[in-house]
C-alpha cells in the first residue's frame, strides 16, 4: 500500500510527495486527481512560505533587540566616561556620584533587558538633576533615545513572534488538508480502477533512508525497491 503522510513530517516533503503523486497521475491521464489536489498544494506551498517569511522577519527583530541592547549600554558607557573626565576637571563638584551612586554601570548594563531601558531613563533623570547648562546635560537625550530604541526593538520582536505562531499554525492547517486529500485521493483511485493500479499513481517513500529535505527519497546503495 502507498505510504500515506504524517503529520510529523515537513512542508517540503508534502509537497514533493503531492507534486510526484501529480505526477504520475497526470502520466495515466487520471486529471480528476490532479485537480482534486492542486488547491491544497497551492495553499499549503503559500501557507509555508508565509511561515518561513515570518521566521526570517523574527530572527530580524531579534538582531535588532541585540543591536539596540548594545548601543543603549554604549550610552551608558559613554556617559560614565564623561562623567570620570569632568570629575577630573572638576574634583569639586564631581558628577559620578550623583549619576552612578554605586560606582559603577556594571549592575545596569547587566540587568535583564526588559528592565534595562527604565533604569537607563531613570539615569536620565539623574542627568537632567545637574542642570541645563552642565557639561553632561546632551547625554540625557541620548539616554532616553536608546532606551526607546530598545523599547521599540522588544515590541517588534514580541510583534514578530506572535505573527510567527500565527502563520506556522496556518502552515499545519495546510499540511492537515493536503494529507486528507491525498489519502482521499488514493481511497478513489482504489475504489475507480482497483489496488494494483491504484499503487502506480502514488510515489513510493523509504523511511529513514534519507534525510526529510523536500527531496526523492531513494533506496540504501541505489538498488532498486523490491
């Protein structure tokens, strides 16, 4: 009997599989098969393509969650390395320890990063304390442009995932249609023309002979199936 396909089984497979059935029905002129299966595999060729766009488009936003992780740390440093060149200047009125009353930016730029863009705007705010017109007052815009920035960074990824979880459910609702409608497609061949002829519309698979690349499987040492 005709190995029929499982849901374990990848995008690419079940359509290489339904493409071949095609085929081959096309071969023995049995066009009610074909065109009883070409809208699922349509569907389901847009359906997978959708999900590997979206895949794509949520590894993008995560580089960007990371880039605008490291150019708000950046700010930080950069602020704290001002700070320690004006308290040289200025070892009277020093900064750092109004802008960094730990001593330091480690604990900060090491927060988890959901947290970080708020205590980086609070930092911000301890810029704004020293006065319009001080030496440091510039960085407190930076500051809360790359806290923004990241903010912006984590909603698109966020935004990316659940679009992706969307469009890989469509991708199995599309895999589920086209595995019932090549079964339903081989239950009519066998009812119409009997088994044995039956088996020449549908592609033989081999298990664990090769890897689920979308490709023909073919037999160990390319002896020809019993």
């Amino acid at each position: 009997m005709a190995r029929m396909l499982t849901e374990r089984e990848s995008s690419a497979l079940h359509l290489s599989t339904a493409r071949r059935h095609q085929r081959l029905a096309r071969r023995y002129r049995r066009d009610g098969l074909v065109t009883a299966i070409e809208p699922l595999i349509t569907d389901l060729e847009a359906k997978s393509a959708s999900a590997d766009a979206k895949t794509f488009e949520t590894q993008a936003a995560y580089d960007n969650v990371l880039a605008a992780d490291a150019d708000q740390d950046d700010a930080v440093r950069n602020l704290f390395n001002a700070g320690e060149q004006h308290d040289r200047s200025n070892p009277t009125a020093p900064a750092l320890p109004t802008l960094f009353p730990d001593g330091g930016f480690g604990d900060l730029i090491d927060e988890p990063l959901a947290q970080e863009p708020e205590s980086v705007a609070a930092l911000a705010t301890r810029v704004d304390a020293l006065g319009a017109q001080h030496p440091l007052a510039a960085h407190a815009a930076t500051l809360r442009t790359a806290a923004q920035d990241v903010r912006d960074a984590l909603k698109a990824q966020n935004d990316a995932v659940r679009a992706q979880k969307s469009a890989e459910a469509e991708e199995e609702i599309a895999q589920a249609a086209l595995r019932r409608q090549y079964e339903a497609n081989y239950l009519d061949a066998r009812r119409q023309w009997g088994r044995p002829f039956a088996e020449r519309l549908f592609p033989r698979l081999y298990p664990g002979k090769a890897k689920d690349n979308g490709g023909d499987p073919t037999p160990e040492n390319g002896s020809k199936p019993a």
